[in-house]
C-alpha cells in the first residue's frame, strides 16, 4: 500500500473516530496502533521483478499501431503482423482513443488475458536521447540510470538499495534484513546493481539449492595478508562476494525449501513453428523460482531476469508465416510465463506485493530488411504487469510517418518509468531519489502504479498469506498461513455448495508462519474450498481432491 492511500485512510481517523478490529478499539492518535504498524510493513514488503529482453525487441511486431496500420505494413510487409486471418493481431482495447489504438502479437493471448483482468500496462516509445545503437553501452546506460553522455560506476538499483540499506556488506546479512538485497537470475551480477563502492548490492543464482551446494563445495583458506597493490584490490572485492555469496547461501537454501509453487503449469514449449533453440520458455523457471521465494518468505527486494535472443537481423519470422518464428516465441513465452507467474502468486495470495516490467536495450528499425529481420533501431514499448497498476496505453502510437532516421522517436525518457517505481511502489524519499540521480524526473514520472485504498480488513487481508499443499491432493491438506499480526483464527473445509464440512479454530496465533493439516481421506472425491479467518479478514483458496 502507498503512503499517500494510507493517509487517505488516517484523514478519516484524525477527525477522532474510533474503529474496531475484532472488537478491540483503535485509536489514530496512537503511533503503535495496529494500523500504523501494518501501513509500516506494507511500505516495505513490495518486490520489484524486471525482465531484460536482451538484444533490442522489435517493439513494432509486440505493440501494433492500428490508426497507422498501412504505414506499418508498407514499412515491413515481409514480417507484419496480419490484419485479417486465423492469426491476426489482437485488438488490446478498442475503448482508447484512436492514437492509442494498438494490437498484440497473436501469441500474446496471456497478455490480453491480464489486461482484461486490469494487470497490464503499455508504456510507449521509451528510450533516451541520443540513444546509442550499441548493445554494449546501451544496456549500460539503461543499467546505470544516466544520459548517453554519463558514465557511472555504479547501477540505479545499487544506488537505491545502498542508500537505503546502509552499511553494506558490513552489517548484512543480519536478524532484521537476512535476505539479498537485490538477485540476478542467471551467472553474473550486471553494472545495475553495482554501489558507487565496494560489491554489489546483488547476488547472481540460477537454482538456490544448487547455489548452496556450489558454495559449500568450494573454498580455500583466504590470505592473511594482500598486497598493496590492484592485484591486491581486486583479490579482495573477489573474497568480499564469495564472502556474501557464503553469508546468504543456507538462507536462500532454506527459503527455497520452505516456499512451493501452487498448481499453476508454468509453460514450456512454443506451440507453433519456430527453431529449435527458440521453442523451450526460459522465462518459466526464472519466475517459478521467484515466486517459491517468495511463496519461503524471502524479502528480498529487486529480482532481474534475463530472456535473450531479440536481436533479430535475420530470420525474425518464418518465411511462410510472418505470425511465427523466433520474435514470435520469445513474445509467447513472456506473455504465458508472466501470467503463469502472477496466477502463481495468486493462488499464494502473494500477487499484490509484485510488480513486473519488461525492458530492452533499445527497439528496432521501422523498415525490415530483406533477410526476414529488422535492425537496431530506437523507442519501444515497455510492458508492466501487477495488480497494483493502472491498466492502459500510455502514450501515443508512434508516428510512422515523421522517423527520426528510421527509427520510432523516444516519447518517454526510460527514467521517468523508473522513478515510478521509485517513488509509488517503492515509496522512496525525496533523498533516495536524489542519491538514484532521478530527482530531474519525479515531476515527469509515468502514473502507473495505482493501490487502492485499503478498508481496515482489508489492510489486515493484505498481511496474510494462505497456502494449501498438496493441490491436488489425495488424503492429507496441508494449510499453512503467515500473519503480521497476531490474530484470532479459524480454518473452515467447505463443499463447493459453501457448506462446512470441517473446522479447525487455532488459539490465538501470534505473528510468523503457521501451519494446521487436514485428513481427507473419508471424503468424496472433488473440489473444496479452504477458508481462513484471522480476526475480520477472510481468505479463500480452491483446492482439489483426488483419490
């Protein structure tokens, strides 16, 4: 929840009314009531999930520009997306105005299904001026969080987590923040999480498991002494990481272990014609593995994946079929790996805390070449999905007919989304955003992020977490449950008709993780529904039985 809704909610106690929480009176005037202290938490559970699109997505094949849909195909008739036809495009929302009409790459159905749902977001042409066509120091720059002319020894996301966590490495991990600042899916650390000094705020993983076992089975004795040299130097950044990496590994394993996915299938293969090397999701595993992080308890606040292969000069579609191929895979797998994700959470109820953006080091080139591809270009869109966000366009379709050398000009500078993230999801002070260097943008930033205002229950519901296991199941039903305050409980078994079938009312649960298991094995075979109460919140999860 925003500072600014939940002081909404205190504007209608500070006239001195008086609510109940099961009962038991709250006053606004008291700094430690219940309602500031779960306002407090919820400023500070909010995770941030960004997935690069390595090599530069055609923005022009993913977000189609309907009101100028004749330039677009005159500029790229080897590789345009269909108007008419079994795989035409899909109309994103025909109730925005007309330059803001635009259609999805038909492999998008997931995208579509979370825009419907009021989950997705399209920023349009972002870049920065005098974007340079170099994937090397473009990605740098969208890394660091400078212009084109800055060069930054340190990432935007280092400079707010090192401003916002000081101290680092020194005093972390400890008992209040154990987990990673920052995590990097896959083998290396990028310049983003990079501090003005030291190590980066960030560790590098694939599997957390495996990450533990790597750590454990490798190491020597450090030197005693180093010289006084930049051999020295860099021999003792290298021991700080290994360091850190040695400090979070049983707790990232332990995370792991305790969290799990629900029965959402995250997908795997692209269903239609593509290469071989483009047909297998690689999104899917990164996000699973985020999500049972979560699903453990992790806090960490900054998770970045990686998808590569959109640096598409050649071959971008089958000659046959522009709607297929390469391009079209890798947007198949971001869209249903996305959704899979945020279902994932869903049925975790974990979905509110995330927020997922999708960005690239630059676009590319309105016209195609001849080799069925399309070449470095400019601006392009950016996707963001959450259940915190205002859905819809924003900005203009690019104007086809007035390029800037061929390319989409920029629209949005890329920082002006980024200090959204600053300053409304992550609630950072005007200092924070200042030490990030985004301060020049906080009067420009893009208002896409928007949380509801939150009712008393509801504030109370946001700081729960339900999680039922196995789903299916055949005889035994674990429920565990997570509460930031303690709590009067009870966990009703329903028929899918609402009627109670078992109940199980805990003694009054204090704040952590809890768990109560259930016996199936007398009961029918079918669908049930698990129900918490925890004082005047109620969550609810389907489960299945199959014996």
């Amino acid at each position: 929840m925003k500072r600014r809704d939940f002081v909404r909610l205190s504007s209608v106690l500070s006239s001195g009314m008086l609510l109940k929480f099961n009962g038991v009176p709250l006053y606004a005037f008291s700094e430690e009531n219940i309602l500031h202290q779960i306002a407090k938490n919820s400023l500070n559970d909010k995770i941030l999930v960004l997935i690069e699109l390595h090599g530069g997505n055609d923005g022009l094949n993913t977000i189609i520009p309907l009101n100028q849909y004749g330039l677009y195909y005159n500029n790229r008739a080897n590789i345009a997306i269909p108007e008419n036809g079994l795989r035409n495009y899909i109309t994103l929302d025909p109730s925005l105005p007309d330059n803001r009409q635009v259609g999805l790459h038909p492999d998008m159905v997931a995208a579509k299904a979370m825009y419907d749902e009021g989950n997705m977001a399209v920023i349009q042409n972002v870049s920065y001026e005098n974007m340079n066509g170099s994937h090397f120091r473009s990605r740098d720059v969208w890394m660091m969080g400078g212009g084109y002319n800055d060069y930054y020894n340190s990432g935007w996301m280092g400079r707010y987590l090192d401003y916002t966590y000081p101290g680092y490495p020194d005093n972390y991990p400890s008992v209040q923040y154990p987990d990673p600042l920052a995590i990097e899916m896959g083998t290396a650390v990028s310049l983003a999480f990079h501090r003005d000094q030291g190590i980066p705020a960030g560790l590098s993983i694939q599997d957390p498991v495996a990450f533990y076992n790597l750590i454990q089975g490798v190491g020597v004795d450090p030197p005693i002494t180093l010289p006084d040299t930049h051999a020295g130097d860099e021999i003792e950044y290298i021991m700080q990481i290994e360091k850190q990496a040695h400090n979070y590994a049983e707790r990232l394993k332990d995370v792991f272990e305790a969290g799990s996915n629900s029965n959402v299938v995250y997908p795997d293969l692209y269903p239609y014609i593509a290469p071989a090397g483009a047909k297998h999701n690689p999104l899917s595993p990164q996000l699973q593995v985020i999500s049972r992080l979560i699903s453990g308890g992790i806090n960490t606040k900054i998770f970045v994946c990686r998808i590569g292969g959109f640096d598409t000069h050649a071959n971008q579609v089958v000659n046959n079929n522009p709607t297929m191929g390469s391009h079209a895979a890798l947007l198949y797998h971001i869209s249903s790996a996305v959704k899979a994700f945020y279902d994932d959470l869903q049925n975790l109820g974990l979905d509110h805390r995330v927020l997922t953006m999708t960005f690239s080091e630059f676009g590319r080139r309105v016209a195609s070449n001849a080799s069925y591809g399309t070449d470095h270009g400019n601006a392009a869109p950016m996707l963001v999905f959450g259940t915190c966000i205002n859905p819809g366009v924003f900005g203009n379709n690019p104007d086809l007919g007035n390029l800037q050398y061929g390319n989409v000009p920029m629209e949005f500078d890329y920082r002006q989304v980024f200090t959204s993230v600053m300053k409304d999801w992550f609630n950072a002070s005007d200092e924070a955003i200042a030490t990030v260097k985004f301060e020049n943008f906080v009067e420009s930033r893009i208002d896409y992020v928007e949380c509801k205002t939150l009712s008393t229950t509801e504030l109370f519901q946001e700081n729960l977490s339900l999680h039922c296991y196995p789903n299916p199941t055949q005889e035994q039903l674990n429920v565990s449950y997570y509460l930031k305050q303690d709590a009067a409980v009870r966990i009703d078994l329903l028929d899918f008709s609402g009627r109670q079938i078992a109940s199980i009312t805990e003694p009054p649960s204090t704040m952590g993780s809890h768990e109560v298991v259930f016996d199936l094995s007398r009961l029918s075979q079918g669908t049930y529904l698990v129900r918490l109460f925890a004082n005047d919140a109620v969550l609810m999860k389907k489960i299945i039985l199959s014996h």
